[in-house]
C-alpha cells in the first residue's frame, strides 16, 4: 500500500519514494500465497539488517478507548489511526521522516492526512 502510494503518485507532491524489494512481487503475473512468504521471509531480513527501520525515535503510540491509535511524533498528533492503517502509516512516516532532501514536519503532517485519507477510501 504504502510503495502503491509514492510509486503510482497518489502522494500530495512527487516523493522518488520506493520500496525495490517489493518490485520482484509487482512483476508477477500472478501472485501465490508463497510468494507474499517469500516477501515477508525478505522483509524481515531487511527489519534484522536494520536497513528498514519503521519505528522513529520520539514516536508515541497510545491506544484510545475505541481501540484505535494516537500516534504522536514531535508536534504532529494522528488520533484513531486503526490497527489496519497503522503500520502503513509509520512506514510511510518514518520514508517522508528520511527522505532527502528533508521535508519539513509541516508538509509530512500534509502528506500523511492525505494518505489516511486514500488508504481509508481504498476499502470503500
């Protein structure tokens, strides 16, 4: 979801944001439940490796009363995130957080309203 989001440019502004170890996956024609293994068995090399870290220094999790996540980092504050978007949303946070050139904290809060907003809608 979160590689779809900066690769097919539904991002606010143009990220050259991508996720390459997902590519192999996106070739297929046709995608088989040992596949999606394969891909996570690579992901959590990349997590071990620690050249993919989603977790930033100085985030918050605090979970409301409804279930749902208040994730806080710095100033910016993201109430009812579910347990679905959240950790799409700390990928796609700790990409923007990253990125270079550096993005201000006020264009990252922009950005990850709007991809709230598109992953939300993407099930309806």
């Amino acid at each position: 979801m979160v590689d779809n989001y900066f690769r097919n440019h539904y991002s606010k502004y143009d990220y050259e944001i991508r996720f390459d170890f997902i590519t192999p996956l996106l070739n297929k024609e046709k995608i088989k439940f040992e596949d999606i293994l394969d891909g996570t068995k690579n992901l959590e090399e990349l997590i071990e490796r620690e050249e993919i870290n989603f977790i930033p220094l100085g985030l918050k999790i605090n979970q409301h009363t409804n279930g749902n996540f208040k994730i806080t980092y710095q100033d910016l504050d993201f109430n009812n995130i579910t347990v679905g978007e959240a950790i799409p949303f700390l990928i796609a946070l700790n990409s923007l957080l990253t990125y270079k050139p550096i993005i201000t904290l006020s264009q990252i809060e922009e950005e990850l309203e709007n991809f709230i907003e598109k992953f939300r809608s993407y099930n309806k």
